[in-house]
C-alpha cells in the first residue's frame, strides 16, 4: 500500500515543498488551467468574449455586466500568472487549454449565456476546491475567484431568463443548452485521470474529477429544471468519460 503524505500547508518559497508537489502545482495552473495572461490563447479567448459580449448584448446593462465579466477574467489572468511565478516557474506558455469549450465559437447571445451560465459556473467548483488547498497562496486568492465566477455563471443564467421569455428564445436555449452541456461536463476532465489522484493525495484539490463532476451535475440541473430546460443526456456527445 502506497503510504500517504502528511497533509501540511505550504507558503510561497516553502523549502519544505516537495518537489512533486510543486511540479504538480506547475502542471495545473500553467498548462491544466486556463486562466493565465501570459498565455496567448487566454488573450485570445478574452478577446473572444468581449467581442462576443459587446456585439451580441441586448442593451446597456447587458454591455455594462460584460465589461466588468471581461475586467475580471483579466485580472483572473493576473492572479494565475504570479502563483505560477511564485513557484519558481515562468507563467509564458503557448499551450492550448485542454477544454474544448474554449475553442468553441460564441456565435449569439444564446452562447454567451450558456458560456457564462454553465461554463463560467465549473469555475465555481475549481475556487471551493481550492479554498482548502494545501498551497497557502492559492487558497488565499480561492474566495476571489469563486465570488467573481459565481457572478458570471449567475449573469449567464439572468440572461437565459430573459431569452426564454419567447418562444424562438426558448428553443434557441434548448438548442444552446443540448450543444454546451457536453464540453462543460468534460472540462473536469476524465473519470480514470491518474493525475486528478494525485492532486487529491497532496490536497491539492478536495475530489477527484468524476466526483466534482457529478457535484456540479447535481447542483446544475436544478437550477436548468427551474427554468424548464429539457436535461441533456449527461453522456451524450462526451468526449472524457
């Protein structure tokens, strides 16, 4: 039986930080997350989103919440780059985000509500997780992310609201909804991850991949039935099982 380490909390510049730990720390925030400014496809999904935002909001306080959304992702960015640099590692990066769902187009005001609504929403489940992170830094800035994520999935959601209150607009959100729920639910990656055990045995994260995943499945789908949403399939169209 693989003996487990002691669960301590580590601080910027530890010299008791294992180095198996940091290089996992490494892994996830510069290559397995996506916020990072000084990757250049985070630049480019930003941009992304505020062109998306701005073309396709319906009026000013649609525009204003984008804005601020935008602002947030930015300094988002920021936060990352230097817990990546803490750790003694250059935050400069050209890898593409894992997820998929940064790579699909934002195309209507239907998908930028279900971006935000249900994807912006795992960002949540990522900012519990790591409140109670055993890396010291991290931890401290979890409750900023988690408050300013949980603004744009429920910004995302208001949307919604607004979209189904016609017919047309509902079922462009059923159809958005059917399209969007498979890459959300593989953005906690695969069930099996050798890496997600890892990151739970040094305390990294809470839970492993499938466990978050059906957290948020759980969470999720009330508040989809609230707005009576026909549920996809949660296996349907999925890439990691």
């Amino acid at each position: 039986m693989t003996e487990m380490p002691k669960i301590i909390q580590y601080k910027k510049d530890d010299a008791e930080m294992p180095e198996e730990y940091r290089q996992f720390l490494v892994k996830l925030l510069k290559y397995g997350h996506v916020e990072n400014n000084a990757n250049p496809h985070y630049r480019r999904l930003l941009g992304r989103i505020a062109e998306a935002g701005f073309t396709y909001a319906p009026d000013t306080k649609s525009l204003l919440v984008e804005s601020e959304i935008v602002r947030q992702e930015v300094q988002h960015g920021h936060i990352v780059a230097e817990l990546i640099r803490g750790l003694g590692e250059d935050p400069v990066t050209d890898q593409k985000p894992k997820q998929y769902l940064f790579e699909m187009p934002l195309e209507s005001w239907v998908d930028v509500a279900w971006f935000h609504g249900i994807g912006d929403r795992v960002g949540l489940y990522v900012g519990i997780e790591w409140m109670g992170s055993t890396y010291k830094p991290l931890a401290e800035v979890s409750p900023q992310l988690e408050k300013e994520e949980r603004f744009h999935a429920s910004a995302g959601i208001a949307y919604v609201r607004e979209i189904i209150k016609t017919p047309d607009g509902r079922k462009e959100a059923q159809d958005g909804l059917h399209k969007w729920w498979p890459a959300v639910l593989d953005m906690f990656g695969k069930s099996d991850s050798k890496n997600s055990e890892i990151y739970v045995k040094w305390g990294i994260k809470a839970r492993s991949n499938e466990e978050l995943r059906q957290k948020y499945i759980a969470d999720t789908v009330p508040v989809l039935e609230e707005l009576e949403m026909d549920i996809p399939d949660h296996l349907a169209n999925r890439r990691f099982l």
